[in-house]
C-alpha cells in the first residue's frame, strides 16, 4: 500500500507542479507524519524538493518526454543488444520481458509462428508481442507509469509470486559489480526483484553507459545475473569483474 501511494503522489505532483502538505494530507486521506515519510522518500529518490509548508515537483523528472528521448539515446546499441538476445527465446518457454529502452527489441528477430509463453510488464513489448499468433501474452502490474510506458504495483496475491520463468530479460538504470543492477522506482523494483527471484535464467540487457553506476534500489545482485549483454564499448576493466565472478558478459 506504500509504495503503491507514493507512485500516486508523485504523479499527483506532476500533474499540479506544487502542493502544501496539507493538502496532500487530505488529498490522500492519511497523517500529516505518513505524508511527510512519503515525501521524505521521493525526495530521496531527487523526484520532488521541498520548500517551506510543501513540495514542488522536480522538473528536470519530468515525465513528458522521458521515455521518447531515452529512446532514442544510443539507439544503434539497444537494438543490436535486443535483436542479440532474440536467440536465446526457444519454442514453449516461458519468458520475462522488462520494461525498458532495449529490452523490446527483442520481438523484432523472432520467427513469426514461435510459441512461447511471454510475461511483461511493459506497454512497449505488449504491442509488439501482440502480432504472434503462438505467443501466450500474460501481463502483470496494476497501475500504468506514462514515464516508463509501463505497468507498476504488484500485491502478495499477484500470480507473479507464484510463475516458474524459465528467462527473465532485464533492463536496469544502472549497474555496478558492487551493488548490481538497480533502478529508482520502488514499484518497479519489487517486480524487477520478484521477477529474477522467480527465473531460472536472468539475462541483463544495459548498454555501456550503464556500467560502474548505481541507483536508488538495487533489485538483483551481481550473483543473481546469469548473462549480462552490453555494447562494445563496455570498458574492459567491468568485463574482468564479471569474468571473476563466473558470470557471462557478452558484447555485440
């Protein structure tokens, strides 16, 4: 219920720019103390600042045309990265799709008539996937993000808690041999969490920019990576970190 609130006021505020805590105290129907921990932890994650008596929305979060400019942002790289991982989706899996800039791409290499069974979360792989008259589309999340084109929010109920994935196909905001793969959304990230708990295989789809960062949340640590797909331009000192801890890192 938390993390599903917190989603909400932070879309409430980027739809009204400013607000007073009082209002966000009535507006949501909770204690004054409930809303200023709420606050304090978007404010953590940079999305709002605080000023005297409420909050203003951070405009450099601005969620208008984030996803269309990342995109966009390395373009070549992504598909290359997606259309690589293509090969490892075989007939009668059962696959996990993350959201993301790189991870549809995946749709565009697979032969029209395969049959698999495809669990996403992402608005961007439903419509691709859709045009696969084999592929059982199943989708999770309850509340639909614009920033990420994406579902978000999962309950202890969700189906999710319970699928066996035989390939989960990640995306992440950064990576770090330290602190692996992380994002900034806490929504998203009990679902990117639950996801590799769940899967057999986890396949880390990032390009180069991603590597030696961190982010707010980490979902899945370096152990936790099976096979980690980049660009070439990777710098060589990660790949050696990721050759040390027995995992694959791949460059196309």
């Amino acid at each position: 219920m938390k993390v599903k609130r917190i989603n909400q006021i932070e879309e409430y505020l980027e739809q009204k720019q400013e607000a007073s805590l009082e209002e966000l105290k009535d507006y949501f129907d909770v204690s004054l103390n409930t809303i200023r921990r709420d606050i304090n932890e978007l404010t953590k994650a940079g999305k709002i600042k605080k000023v005297y008596g409420g909050v203003v929305y951070n405009k450099n979060t601005s969620t208008t045309t984030t996803y269309e400019v990342r995109n966009i942002n390395r373009l070549a790289e992504k598909k290359k990265i997606g259309r690589y991982c293509s090969q490892y989706i075989e007939q009668h899996d059962i696959v996990y799709i993350d959201s993301g800039t790189t991870t549809h791409f995946i749709l565009d290499e697979l032969p029209s008539d395969i049959e698999f069974t495809l669990i996403t979360n992402s608005l961007e792989v439903i419509n691709k996937a859709v045009i696969f008259p084999n592929v059982n589309v199943m989708i999770i999340g309850e509340t639909y993000k614009r920033s990420t084109k994406s579902f978000t929010g999962i309950t202890d109920e969700q189906t999710i808690t319970k699928f066996n994935i035989n390939k989960a196909f990640m995306s992440a905001t950064a990576f770090s041999i330290n602190n692996g793969a992380s994002n900034s959304d806490l929504l998203e990230n009990r679902i990117k969490k639950e996801v590799c708990d769940r899967a057999n295989e986890v396949y880390l789809l990032i390009d180069s920019t991603k590597f030696g960062k961190s982010s707010l949340f980490t979902y899945c640590n370096l152990q936790g990576v099976n096979t980690i797909v980049t660009d070439s331009s990777v710098d060589n000192s990660y790949a050696e970190e990721v050759q040390k801890a027995n995992k694959t890192l791949i460059t196309v």
